[in-house]
C-alpha cells in the first residue's frame, strides 16, 4: 500500500465517521445508532486489516487447504 493510498483511505474514513456522526447527532434513535456503530466498527476493520492482506497476481492459483 503506498503512502498515497494509506493517506486516501485515512481520508475517506475520516469522511465516513463524520457523515454518518452528522446523521447520528440529527437522528438520536437507538436503532439507528446500533447500525452505524456496527458499519462504522466494519469500516474500521477493514481499515485495519487491508494492510496485511497478500496480494495475488491476477490469474495465479487459488492454494487453499481446502480438501475439496
């Protein structure tokens, strides 16, 4: 990940949490809130993890340890 796209990412989940606060401080209902927590914590997971994903070349084998 190169330090563009690390800045990006920062950038636009910086932009997601303040979107969604915006709607979570004019709509104060306990659903609503549920819902944004759990797709906020999914963003940020993500975020997270991307990092230390391994990357395929396109077109190479699929290695699972599947026994199918």
């Amino acid at each position: 990940m190169s330090p563009l796209d690390w800045i990006l990412s920062v950038i636009g989940l910086a932009g997601f949490i303040a979107f969604v606060g915006v709607i979570a401080s004019f709509v104060p209902e306990r659903d609503l809130l549920i819902v944004i927590g759990i797709a906020v914590a999914m963003a940020v997971f993500d975020f997270w993890i991307r990092p230390f994903l391994v990357r395929r070349p396109q077109g190479a084998p699929n290695r699972s340890t599947s026994l199918l």
